[in-house]
C-alpha cells in the first residue's frame, strides 16, 4: 500500500485534497480529527481532558460541549493531555489498524500535526498542504458557528520548517488546487506499477 501522508494548518484544505484525490484512485482516506473526535468520547479520555482543562468536555447527553471545544481539542489534544496518557501512541496505532485492515491500493492520511507521529515515517509520499491566512479562515468559518472560533484557528501556527516534506502544495483557489492535486497525482502514479487500473486526472 502506498501512503500519502498531507499535513498542514486548519483550513489549509487538506481534507479536500484527499477527497479529490480519492476520486481517481482506490483510496483509504484516514481524517485523524475524526480518530481524535471517537477518542473525546471515550468516557476515561473525556475525564482526562475535563481535569486538563478544568472544565466538562461532555455534557449531560453525552455531547461534546460546543463547537469551538472541540476545534480546542482537536488542535491542541497532543499538548494538555498529560504525560500518562501516550496520545500520539493512540492515534498512530488507530491509523496503523485501519491501514493493516484495508484492502485499497493507498492510504491518504491528514492531519496538522501528522509529522509528529511514526506513520509519518512510513510514508512514501510526505505533503504540506498550504493557504493563506484569509482563505484559510474561510474554509474554517465556512464549517464552523463561531467566527471567533475561525480567527483564532486561522492565526494558528505550527513549526513544519523542522520536518521533510516530498511535495509543498498551495490551496488558495480551485486553480491552486486543481494543479496541486494534478503534482501530486503525477507522483502517485509514479509510485504505482504500470498494470494498475487506476484513472488519471
């Protein structure tokens, strides 16, 4: 299996990248907010984090507590949650298991802090996906409530400069990420024996 690997700020488009490419290839597309989301509802981890950040993660039905809570937790999970509990070795175990157990020809990975955990190392195709600020505030703004919520995730920063990426993409219109999804594509393919049916974009 090939692993793509795309890191990059919130609203960097990310996750648009992975569905457009999945539309050309037998693709296991693994979001790891989505594997941080199932793990805020585990009933140890939600007692961990409402003692982190001194306030309930859940409410009464069982709900996370707001919108802006989770884009909190999504963002900065690796960062509060304290030293007894191996979160990246939690995450990074979730996307080996779904990876072992599918049968699709590539995996495409996402996540903003996805250079921090091992997969990262296994995989072959290393991408950040990038934006300017204010367009990724419309991304955010555009799945969010909360304007202020998209401020503060949009002013976001990380340190990638320390990382090695295969392929640095831009995603600041639909012409930049037509032609971005086009590279990275290219480099799939290259990766990809000759006899496989898969499309060309």
């Amino acid at each position: 299996m090939i692993i793509v690997g795309l890191a990059g700020l919130s609203g960097s488009g990310k996750t648009t990248m992975a569905k457009t490419l999945s539309k050309s290839f037998d693709s296991e597309i693994i979001h790891v907010d989505d594997i941080v989301k199932q793990i805020a509802f585990d009933n140890k981890l939600s007692a961990v984090l409402s003692k982190a950040l001194g306030i309930k993660v859940l409410n009464e039905s069982g709900n996370l507590s707001g919108n802006y809570l989770f884009g909190f937790i999504c963002g900065h999970m690796i960062h509060i949650l304290p030293l007894s509990v191996p979160a990246l070795q939690i995450l990074d175990k979730k996307v080996n298991d779904i990876i072992k157990n599918s049968n699709k020809q590539i995996a495409i990975v996402d996540f903003k802090h996805l250079p921090m955990m091992t997969i990262w190392d296994k995989c072959d195709i290393k991408c950040l996906i990038t934006a300017d600020e204010k367009v990724r505030f419309e991304h955010i703004a555009g799945r969010s409530e909360s304007a202020e919520y998209a401020t503060v995730k949009s002013k976001e920063t990380f340190n990638y400069k320390k990382y090695k990426f295969d392929m640095v993409l831009q995603n600041n219109d639909s012409q930049t990420l037509n032609d971005s999804v086009k590279l990275l594509s290219d480099k799939i393919n290259t990766l990809i024996p000759a006899a496989s049916p898969l499309s060309q974009i």
